[in-house]
C-alpha cells in the first residue's frame, strides 16, 4: 500500500512540475477500446505474474526463463496490435516510416530536479533506524517509480504506441529507459541473489524471489492477453496509477475513459488473481491404480500363497 501510494504521489508530482511532458491529453479513442485494452492488461499481467516493470526490469536480470519468454512474447504481440488498429484497420492516426525526434521535458530542471531527490529519499530511506525504514523504504522505492515514469515519458500514451510502431513512425526512446533501467537492476539483483545476503532494513526482513521456471501455460497466454491491451491502449500498470488522478484532473472526454480504463485494470486484476487463487485452492482429485497381477501356472500360486 505504500509503495502503491508513493506510486501515485510521484504522478502528482510530476503534475505539478512536469505536466506538459508527462501528461498530454489523453488518446482520443472509443471506451469500448479502452474498456478492452484495460480488462485485458489487468488479466494478463496477473496470469502472466507480471509486466513491463515484473518481467523486463526484475525478471531479465534474473536471468529468469519465465521473463525471457514473456517479454518478447508481449513485446511481440502489442507491436502487431499496434500494426493492425494503425496501419491495417486504419483506426488511428500513423506517421510515415522514419525514427522519431528526440523528445525532452521542456524544462530541464525537472530532470535534474527528479534525480537528485531520488538520491536523497534513497539515502534516507537506508540510514533511517530500522523500524521507520520499513515504512520508509516502499514508500521511498514508489516515489522514485512515479517521478522515473513522468520524467521518461512512460505516462504518455502515445510516446509508448509510437515505441511499439514499427512501422511508422517509431520513437525509440523508451528502449533507452529499459535499457538505463536494466543496468540499475541487474547488479542489484545479482547482489541480492547472493546466498545469505540480506536486505538494509535488517534481519526481519528477505528478499523475494520468485520461481524463475514453470506455469508456462499461464505465463504464455497472460503475456498474450497484456501484450493485446498494452497495444490497444499504450497503458501499463504502473504507468495507469501514477497517471490515475493527474489525467482524471484534465477533464470529461478521454481523461474519464483514462481513469475507467485504469479501474478495469485493477478490477481484472483483483479477479483474476480470486480466480487463480481459488483454482489453487482446489485439492487434486485423486487417482487410484489397480494392478492386476496373474499367476503364469498353478504351482507358481501354490509359491505364492505359501
């Protein structure tokens, strides 16, 4: 829950410093599309047991096979949703086929600004005693996210559908935030799957560490079901709460189809995750094997039963 609302707290930041860069109006589409695109990113990425951020920025420098498949098999299917509602169906406005300008918030202290605060709410999140840090930390650790999302433009619908065109107009900024993102992530990852490494906020606590292997079915067709909405809609799941309440602020039209679509997401989610839970509740029917076994003459029966 802290996490979640130091999420948010770094989108309204960014609201107040860095509306124009992070926030642009929402993408003028149907509801029924952002109705689809939000019912099936909530269901994907709980099947799949996670998104852009679980499996590309946590899972890849794990060296997970999980988040080896999921990633290209998202990334893979929102590029041809994003190829078919653009270029086939003609449902949106496509650019012609070159490399995007690069794009920057118009004020370059809010950057600068961003980063510096990250660095201080970092050092104070580790050096506060051990109680406070508990509480400290995930708030801290969401901050961060919600400030990293607005100042890199991951809030910006179609700066992410513009990534996923590859065949228009392709703005291949948000590779470089991966990418930035992943050499922050794996030597920490690597640090902390050391055997017996424990975490800064003391011996109560341990890091989490997922199954790198199996469930392959539900991670296969959560990743389907992500990579579908993600293309439809250019939202993913961190970026849909941090932009929750700035894009509901800009007003009646796509905002309120923006802010329906992100309760979808969370409402899928939470269901589908009853529904697994439920599913894995269930106790295996059990299997019962007769073996027959025949004696091949009498006196072999006689043995027997002596």
């Amino acid at each position: 829950a802290l996490f979640l609302f130091g999420l948010i707290l770094g989108g309204l930041v960014n609201l107040a410093f860095n509306r124009d860069f992070a926030y642009p109006p929402a993408l003028d589409i149907s509801i029924v599309r952002y109705c689809l695109g939000g019912i099936l990113v909530g269901m994907g990425t709980r099947a799949g047991r996670g998104c852009t951020s679980g499996h590309g920025i946590c899972g890849l420098p794990r060296l997970a096979p999980r988040s080896w498949i999921a990633v290209p098999t998202f990334m893979g299917i929102a590029a041809v949703t994003v190829a078919i509602t653009r270029h086939a169906a003609k449902a949106d406005a496509a650019g012609a086929w070159q490399v995007a300008e690069l794009q920057w918030p118009p004020k370059w202290e809010f950057p600068l600004a961003a980063a510096g605060s990250s660095l201080l709410l970092s050092l104070l999140a580790i050096f506060l005693p051990s109680r406070a840090r508990s509480f400290a930390s995930p708030l801290v650790c969401g901050t961060i996210f919600g400030l990293g999302l607005g100042a890199s433009g991951m809030t910006n619908q179609a700066k992410v559908l513009d990534f996923l065109d590859f065949g228009g107009t392709w703005d291949p900024s948000l590779a470089f935030v991966m990418g930035l993102g992943l050499c922050v992530s794996f030597p920490a990852f690597l640090l902390a799957e050391r055997e017996g490494k424990k975490p800064l906020c003391g011996e109560e606590c341990s890091f989490e560490k997922p199954s790198k292997t199996g469930n392959y079915g539900s991670l296969v067709l959560g990743a389907v079901f992500f990579g579908l909405g993600w293309g439809l809609v250019g939202i993913c799941p961190g970026p849909a709460l941090a932009g929750l309440i700035p894009y509901l602020a800009s007003g009646w039209g796509p905002g309120l189809s923006f802010g329906l679509c992100v309760l979808l997401i969370l409402a899928s989610w939470l269901a589908t995750d009853r529904a697994i839970t439920y599913m894995n509740s269930q106790p295996q029917s059990a299997q019962t094997v007769v073996v027959k076994v025949e004696p091949q003459d009498p006196e072999s029966q006689v043995a027997v039963t002596e």
